[in-house]
C-alpha cells in the first residue's frame, strides 16, 4: 500500500482515537491503531473494547491496504514533524511501515489486522439526532456529578431517560444531583424508556466527538448493550453501557420547598471561591447563615484561620444556619449564567435545589454538610 496526506491532518486524527487506546495493555493488539486505506480516504480505528472510535480523513491513496500500528508510537512522530505531506507506505510481504517525510524516514514494525477486534459503530433501528451544542450542554451540565467511588459502579457515568417525550440526563454521586431535560425526538426507543447509563470514559470521548466541529449534527444510536455516535459520517464512537439499574433519583428530589433565596450568581460563586480558601482541605466546608435579606458565609481552619463575607440576598424566611461542601457549590454554580440564580430549601438537613430562570431546563440538588 501507498498514501500521501496531510501530517497535520493525520496527526488530529490519531489525536482522536488516541485516548481511547487500552491504558491497561491488557491485550497488545489493544495499544494499536487500525489504520485502513481505501478510495481517497484512510480509516484509523482504536479501542479498549469498552470504548472504540474511528475516524476518516481524505487521503491520496495509491495503493490500498489495512494495517495496525502502536498507536502512540505513531502519534509521537507525527507530533514532532513540520506541517505538510507524510507519506507512508508497506511492500507487499513486509511487515514494517515506511514513513516519510522529505529527508526524514521512520520504519515501523506493524501488526496483521486480522488481529484487530471486530468493530461496530451504529445501529440505525433505534437513532436520535442532537447537535453537537445540545451535547456539549447536556455533558457541561451534569458531567462534574459523576461519582469518582468505583465500588458503585452504577454511579460511574451519566443516565439517559425518556422523561415527558424528552431527553432526561442525570448525574449524582450522591452528595449532589444534576439533571437536565432536553427537547430531542425519543418517541419509540424502548431502551430509553428504562435509561441507559452512559460511563465516564464514554462521557469524555463523546464531549472530544461533539467539540471537533461544533457546528454538526450528531446521530446516536442504541443497541441492548452500546451507544454509538456519528459526526458527519466522518468521526465515530462505540461506547458500552454500564449494565446496573440506576438508583430512583426522583426519591433526592423535594416534593415541596418552604423558603426561596434568590442572589446574584456572580456575588455568590465569587465569596464561596473566597471563604473556601479557609475551609478544612478533606471537608470543603463552610458554613452559611441566612436571616432576612442577608447571606453570611464563613469557614474555620484549624490551623490557618477563618475568614466570613456578608452578600445581600432576597430572602425573607426563617433564620438557618446550614454546611455546604464548597467545591459542590463551587461546581453547581459555575455551569449557570450571569444573573440570578434561585435556591429552593427546608432545613438546614434537607437538599437544596439551584435553579435559575434562565435555564429552567436545568437543576442542580446538593446535600448538606454537617460541620
């Protein structure tokens, strides 16, 4: 085979699959790339056979052929060579890679693809179409919920339900919740009836598949135990689903709130990034007391200090003191725009909803701390 292309171009591409290559070398095969030839256009596909990708780039192929490469290895060189045409070809009955680029020559030891695994990338029976901004939306907005504990498995990833003839994702870790409702056409996909859970890696990879072009639209699709992803037929993702029943979410969420506190997003994000400098390293804590138009938050440190701001809020309820993890906080209120954000409450042991008017699709439960 024989194929001259762009380096930069080349060198995006494995960008793309690269983090979906098997860290654990559980299997050799895994650590490479499969990389295809055919009619102008090569193929590169990896995997750790939780995640696959592929991605195609137009190429001027000569000669066809399939090969499989170390697919950091690859990356590595081309990260260090100048823009311009890389070409590389195999003779036939070798099996070793040329690589070349004017003076600059590299030969690669390279795999038969027959070793490579079988990969699948859609299922056009069960389809959904986002763009690539309703994605990155959904992902920004509950993505920092997932649980990082890998004993409960089940929380390790983002929920997909049908939800009202929409797109519901959830995320909790169980010391916060954030969901968001999106309006996408989910009539008739039954597998979303009873949700999906999307794992963390396959979150990831799915954000890198929509922010390459921001303006595509993307094609998902369903099977009993994948989720598979095309942008423009020309970037493809293979995510397997965590196989556990997702915890009833509904059950952390107020039926009924008492008391309101409306604030500026931006006077309240800016204090707690403040008062949290102060607050215990292993808790995050800090403390905030709410009395008539008035938030008081302050930390304790043991050995460093404390520290206390004072912001006016709209609030007209009863006096209450309540711990809150600031980086919770910190995290929930960074997803909201400039304005006012709302928090709907009980006690000081009950969750408190975030919310804000300007994105009623969107909320954000977080627990207290005791302190």
């Amino acid at each position: 085979m024989k194929v001259n292309l762009n380096t930069d171009i080349f060198r995006s591409a494995i960008n793309k699959v690269l983090t979906v290559v098997d860290k654990r070398n559980s299997r050799p095969i895994l650590t490479y790339a499969l990389i295809k030839a055919v009619d102008n256009r090569i193929e590169i596909s990896a995997t750790d056979l939780e995640v696959s990708a592929k991605v195609c780039i137009d190429a001027n192929v000569e000669e066809v052929g399939t090969f499989c490469v170390n697919a950091k290895n690859i990356f590595d060189i081309l990260r260090e060579l100048p823009d311009g045409e890389v070409q590389f070809e195999i003779n036939e009955g070798e099996n070793t890679l040329k690589l070349s680029f004017k003076d600059i020559h590299y030969t690669l030891l390279v795999y038969k693809n027959e070793d490579f695994p079988q990969l699948v990338f859609n299922n056009e029976n069960n389809e959904i179409k986002m763009t690539s901004q309703g994605l990155l939306d959904v992902i920004s907005k509950t993505s920092h919920a997932i649980s990082t504990d890998e004993t409960r498995l089940y929380l390790n990833g983002i929920y997909l339900q049908e939800r009202d003839s929409k797109l519901r994702a959830v995320a909790t870790d169980g010391h916060r919740l954030s969901m968001v409702d999106t309006e996408v056409d989910v009539n008739g996909i039954d597998s979303l009836t009873n949700g999906i859970i999307i794992p963390k890696k396959g979150v990831y990879e799915l954000k890198k598949l929509a922010e390459s072009d921001p303006s595509a639209d993307i094609k998902l699709s369903l099977d009993d135990s994948f989720l598979y992803a095309n942008s423009q037929d020309t970037y493809f993702l293979s995510v397997r689903l965590i196989a556990r029943e997702y915890p009833k979410y509904q059950a952390v969420i107020p039926s009924k709130t008492s008391f309101l506190l409306t604030a500026d997003k931006d006077l309240l994000f800016d204090a707690i990034r403040r008062i949290k400098i102060m607050s215990n390293e292993k808790s995050n804590g800090v403390r905030v007391h709410l009395k008539d138009k008035e938030m008081t938050i302050t930390a304790n440190h043991p050995s460093l200090g404390d520290a206390s701001e004072k912001l006016p809020v709209d609030y007209d309820g009863k006096d209450m003191e309540i711990g809150f993890n600031a980086k919770y906080l910190i995290d929930t209120l960074s997803i909201f725009n400039t304005g006012e954000v709302l928090m709907e409450l009980n006690n000081e042991l009950s969750p408190v909803i975030i919310r804000s008017s300007a994105a009623p699709n969107h909320m954000g439960i977080i627990m207290p701390l005791k302190l």
